[in-house]
C-alpha cells in the first residue's frame, strides 16, 4: 500500500512526500482508513511504529481546512518532549495547507500560550496540566471539539493523569471522536478504554510482543553500581560502534551523577533530561541529540517519552526498569525507521527478578553477556549486600506471601528472647524512684515540725 491509497489530500501527499514517507506503516495502513470513517479507535502498537502519523493524517484530512478561531481537535500527551515531538509533525505534515497548530506545555510562559490560542487554532497538542490552567483562564472555547486524542494511555495511566482526564471530558463536546494509543494494554489503559471509548475498533500490531524486531537485547549480569560504571565506560571507548547512545537511569540524581561521570572521563560529550531540569535545557539537549552534536544524553524514563531520533545506535538501560512496560519505551528509541539498533541492560542480582518479568512480558528470553575481562569488578559493599537481600526478600514474599525470609527469622529470635526495659523506661524509672524519695523525705520533715 502506497498513500495515495488511503486517499488523503494532495496537499497532504505532498508534505509526506516531503518528509521522507514512502508507504504507510502496518498501524498506519490499519488505523487511517478507519480514523476516516469516522470511528472511536483503539491503537495499540510499539514505539517507533509511526503512531504519531497514524491519527494526525486523518485528523488534518478530517479538518481539511482553518476555520473560526476555536480549536476542533485536541491531541494529549503524558510529557513536554513527547508534546513537542508530536507538534513538529503536525506542522510538518499539514505544511501545504492552512491549519494551525499550537502546543500547550509547562515551563513556558502561559501568556504567550493564551496570546496563540487566542489568535485562532484548529489543533491544540497539550500536556493535561497545562491545558487546564490555560482553559481556567477562560482562554480556550470547546464547543466545536469533534476529536480527541491520548497518546501513550499507559504512561498517562502510571502519571496519574486520570483525574484530570476525566475532568476535560466533562468539558468538551459528548458528541466527537475518541482516539486512544498505546504501547501495551495493561489493565489501567483497559479501564480507560471502557470509559473512554464508544464501541471502539482495536487495532493491534504484534499483539503482547512489544519489542521491535530491528532491536538485538542483551543484558551483562553486574555486581554493584560501581562496576556498572566501569562496564559502561569500557563499551563507550569504542566509538565506532556506539555512535549515538540513549542511557537510561531510574532515578534523577542517578542519571545526573552519570552524565558528569561520562563527562569526566572523556568518552565523548553528554548532556542530561529529567525532570530537575529547565524545559528549555531539555529540548537543547534533545536538539543536540538529534543533530549529532553530542554523542548521548542520560535520561529518565518520563523525560524520554518526547525522543525520536532515527540513528540512535544503542540503548543501554543501567537500571533495570521496575515498570515493565518501560523496558518497552526504552527499547523502542532504537531500531526507529527500519534501522537496526541494539538494547543492553545492567542487571545485579536484585534486578534479575525484574529482568524475567519483562522478559514474560515481550514474550522472549533476553540474551545474557559474559563481562569483558577488561573491566574491573569492585566488591560490593556490606551496605549494599544487606540491601540487596533484604530487597530479595521483598521479591519472594510477593511471589509467596507465606515466604518469611531470613530478617523474619532474627526478628523473631530477638522477640523470643526475654523482653528488657529499654533504656528510656529505666530513666523513667529512675525519676519516679528519685521523686518518690523526695516526698517522702520532704513529708518527714513537716511531721517532725507537727510534733
């Protein structure tokens, strides 16, 4: 299938021709005719498999043209990057026409926002934020909404955008058109589905096999995080391999911490995106990226959501993602566009539980890495061996609730053992006695002065 097929405009042929499109995706050629007709829609497809062309194409087809100055189609998003991300290809794509697009995000001022949405739109691409304080300005109409949008449901889901999605349904028009995608279909985004869907078409591309084909997984069983450091910097000195580099870490300081490191220790230019960061940081980071003018950016997984990047040659998760479908949107930064990339994941003990759950979830085992011999393996600390047992034990007592482990077994010896005042009860102790010998001291005195 070709798009001329799918009978779009030759305003709209044109910009795709333009972009780089040659024919439609397997959710494209599934989802546009459909979008077309008018139905309440379903997507459910892994990252990097042209979901965003997917529902804008019908909507700019559906619009045909700019009128009035209110919106008709508003299109939500869980985060700034990916609003950005989805912004650029609408403009892109409806080029030779006159629709008009805006994107409403945090981290910028909201009087320019309100001053755009004021002057006419056909298209708001938002964050639920802040396209609620916009409209609790009074700045935004939506009678002649006709179309609604959620991208990546299941991030939205694990956000906790819920009570601010159901409030913008009590707002727009009841009669228009729902389109819902998402990378998995996990029990969150089926309770959104049943709320807000009508009777809709499922569209499904590999159904459960999340991970894209193009993508090779490994993963390096890894002691501590401090070999995973050295692991890291000796698969970056070969720089004709890893060209462009996606890091992943759980946590803000964590992905900050490496980003300096990488830095320190010369193995090309990074920058850092996670939530600690200013909007405009980020997307200087992301546009670096995107050029090439930095070899790799350390990310978290929500400040993420908005990269697409062709070329990104590898993806290295130094945590494992405890939110599975993660691994998913990690993963599916590369191997974008029919390129081939590559996933490698560190793993210590603790994260192997984890490890086997996503691979239950993409439906095929992970091939596992022997650690170079180059690389120096630090002994982990008392520290971390006390947490990471007492972390092993969390994770078989949810999957055996009877399982007690062995903190159970010392707690319990140490309340079998007979119970002794603690130190606070002795002092306590000590002063009644002490007060007690005072009043009584104090009474014989009054009594002898009686006599």
């Amino acid at each position: 299938m070709h798009f001329q097929d799918l009978k779009l405009s030759k305003q709209i042929l044109q910009a795709t021709i333009e972009i780089g499109y040659e024919k439609p995706t397997p959710i494209q050629e599934q989802i546009i005719p459909k979008i077309s007709l008018g139905q309440d829609v379903l997507g459910i497809a892994p990252t990097g498999t042209g979901k965003t062309a997917a529902f804008i194409l019908p909507i700019l087809q559906k619009l045909n043209y700019a009128q009035g100055e209110n919106p008709r189609a508003l299109i939500f998003v869980p985060t700034r990057e990916l609003a950005v991300q989805v912004y650029e290809n609408a403009v892109a794509l409806s080029k030779y026409t006159d629709l008009r697009c805006c994107k409403l995000i945090g981290g910028v001022g909201k009087q320019s926002q309100i001053k755009e949405v004021s002057s006419g739109v056909d298209i708001i691409i938002a964050t639920p934020g802040r396209f609620m304080d916009i409209y609790a300005q009074g700045a935004i109409f939506l009678k002649r909404i006709n179309t609604l949008v959620l991208d990546e449901a299941d991030k939205m889901m694990d956000m906790g955008f819920l009570p601010q999605l159901n409030k913008i349904l009590e707002i727009i028009p009841a009669k228009r058109q729902n389109l819902l995608f998402s990378a998995t279909f996990h029990p969150k985004v089926e309770e959104l589905t049943e709320e807000f869907l009508d009777f809709p078409i499922k569209v499904e591309v590999e159904p459960e096999k999340v991970v894209v084909d193009l993508v090779d997984q490994y993963v390096y069983r890894v002691p501590n995080a401090r070999t995973k450091l050295n692991l890291l910097v000796h698969l970056l000195e070969n720089e004709n391999e890893y060209q462009r580099v996606l890091i992943f870490a759980r946590t803000r300081e964590t992905a900050e911490n490496i980003h300096r490191y990488l830095n320190r220790k010369e193995v090309g230019k990074w920058k850092a995106i996670h939530a600690n960061k200013g909007q405009n940081t980020r997307l200087n980071a992301y546009k670096e990226f995107s050029e090439g003018r930095i070899r790799g950016v350390v990310a978290t997984d929500v400040a993420a959501r908005g990269i697409d990047v062709s070329a990104v040659s590898h993806v290295i998760n130094f945590d494992a993602p405890v939110m599975y479908t993660d691994y998913v949107h990690r993963v599916g930064r590369t191997g974008r566009a029919e390129n081939e990339g590559v996933a490698i994941t560190f793993a210590t003990e603790v994260e192997q539980y984890h490890i086997e759950k996503i691979q239950d979830l993409i439906r095929q085992k992970i091939t596992v890495l022997k650690l170079p011999v180059e690389v120096e393996v630090y002994d982990s600390t008392y520290e971390e061996k006390q947490a990471f047992a007492r972390e092993i034990d969390r994770q078989k007592r949810k999957e055996d609730p009877s399982y007690k482990g062995a903190f159970h077994e010392k707690k319990k010896a140490k309340k079998s053992q007979p119970n002794k005042p603690s130190r606070k009860t002795i002092q306590a102790y000590k002063f009644i006695t002490e007060e007690a010998k005072k009043k009584k001291k104090k009474g014989s005195k009054n009594t002898k002065r009686k006599r």
